[in-house]
C-alpha cells in the first residue's frame, strides 16, 4: 500500500509538471506568456493536478515542492535568469496555496466562492477587455549641491548597486557615450551582457538608446531646469516593462528624477507593486550619479 502511494505521489507530481509545461507552451503560442493566464493558471493547474491525482497526506507540501521543481527546471529549459526566477516564485506559491486550499473546501462539501474570483483573475491581460491600466510613473527626488546641467550634459559615471533588490541580477549600466543637452542629443548605454541559465546558452548583449525630447536649461548654473530623454531603443529592460521616457527636474538645490513605463506583466495586483519598487530603485541609482559629491 505504501508502494503503490508513493507510485501514485510520483505519477502526481510528473502530471503536474508536464501540465504546466504543456499550458506554458499553449500560452507562448498565444503569446500569452506575460499575463495572468501564466502567473495565475499555471501554479493554479500544477495545485489542481497535484490534489486530485497524487492525493498525498499533504496536499500542500507536495504542491510547493512541485512548483520548486517547476521553477528550477525553468532556467535551463525555458532560458530565464535567475531576476526573473526570484521574482515569479511568490505569486506561484501564493496561487498554489490557495488552489490546495481551494480543493480542500470543495472535498468538506463547502462552496468555494473564490474559484469564480480566481478564474476572474486568471483572466487578467489575456484581452484589453480584460486588462488593467499600464502606464505608470515613478519619481525619485534628491538633493544635490553641484551643477546639475553640467552633471547631465556629460556622460555619467556609474558605480555598483547599493540596493539589495537590484543586486539579484538587474542589468547594470557598464558605460556611456553621448554628451549635451540640447533638443536631438542622444545617450547610448551599454549593460552588462544577459546571462540566462538556459543550456548551453551565451550572453547577449545589451543596450538602451535615449534621445533628448525637450530642454530647458537656464542660463545661471543655480537656476532650475528640466530634460526629457526618451527611449528610442531598448534591449535592456524591454523584456520586463516598456520605459518611456526618463524627467530630470531640478530647482532649490533638488533633483528630481521620474520614469514612464508602461507595465507589460500581469497580475496588476502582484507584477504593478514590483514593478515600482524595482523602477523606484532604478530612478534613485539614476539620480545618484549626477549627484554624489
């Protein structure tokens, strides 16, 4: 009997994962891979799956170490990096406790009300019906005591990252050429290469054009003044959200730095908070290189 359990936990476990291969797959072909369908349906199918065919003693335990298995085999099968691993794992765990606990309810002879919600959901990014707003914009104010037109007509110098988020494998800035302020100036920014952990994979580079959309830049080094980059072309953060354009704002010995994006992730209730804290970090590494001493 314990044999033919294990037999039956295993056979679980392998159904669930080639389930959610199988609707990564389907999803992909649909080009539905960025929206809830994945971040929500899949960890909901591996949940459902591992319940009503393995049925072990713990539904749960078994749940969460089936999605871990799931993500560790996603680097190299599916070529993502560790950034994105980190990131996609809360919400696969969450949806995934709540599904164990969801066919739990339902076995008691309870009425679930939170499938309709999380079919609901699942749903979210899948049509423009059914998508949440996705511009966002994020501001970082600091305070500087140089010249900060000159800061900005010259290239940047960047140094590493002080927060802790940014250090799990964002992109960093390696270099930068291009120089002044004026309606049509450009920056090329050169990232360090993307190393995925796909098999066999090589590092592919990266890089970000701006271009200079609208200046005011006064005349008394001590005036307050305003630069708008735009991005022309990005290979950097273009897997991950849509920038748009990069503010520089400063007066009263201030500087402050706000990014548009558009959000290219669903859930908005999971991907929308990350995705301004990590843009956040980003606008405050920005602003820090045009205005430590």
């Amino acid at each position: 009997m314990e044999q033919q359990n294990r037999r039956r936990l295993l056979a679980g476990v392998l159904a669930a994962l080639f389930a959610a291969m199988l609707g990564h797959r389907v999803l992909h072909t649909g080009h539905l891979e960025q929206s809830a369908l994945f971040y929500v349906g899949l960890p909901a199918v591996i949940a459902l799956t591992v319940a009503l065919v393995a049925r072990p003693r713990s539904a749960l335990g078994v749940t969460m170490v089936t999605i871990t298995i799931g993500l560790a085999l996603s680097g190299p099968l599916l070529g993502e990096g560790i950034v994105c691993l980190v990131v996609a794992a809360p919400i696969f765990y969450f949806v995934g406790a709540v599904m164990v606990g969801v066919v739990h309810l339902i076995r008691k002879g309870t009425n679930a009300v939170v499938v309709p919600l999380l079919l609901l959901v699942a749903l979210e990014g899948a049509t423009e019906g059914t998508s949440l707003p996705r511009e966002e914009t994020v501001s970082v104010t600091r305070a500087h005591s140089g010249e900060l037109a000159a800061a900005l007509a010259a290239p940047p110098v960047f140094g590493g990252y002080d927060s802790v988020f940014l250090r799990l494998g964002f992109p960093r800035p390696a270099r930068v050429t291009g120089e002044g302020l004026q309606v049509g100036a450009t920056r090329e920014v050169v990232f360090d290469p993307r190393r995925s952990l796909g098999i066999g994979a090589v590092a592919e580079p990266r890089s970000m054009t701006l271009r200079v959309v609208s200046s005011s830049v006064p005349a008394d080094p001590a005036g307050s003044g305003r630069v708008v980059f735009a991005v022309e072309r990005d290979t950097t953060l273009a897997r991950w959200l849509d920038l748009r354009t990069a503010a520089f704002t400063w007066a009263d010995g201030r500087l402050t730095v706000s990014l548009d994006y558009r959000r290219t992730f669903d859930p908005a209730w999971y991907f929308g908070p990350v995705q301004r804290y990590a843009v956040g970090e980003a606008a405050d590494y920005l602003a820090s290189a045009f205005t430590r001493p």
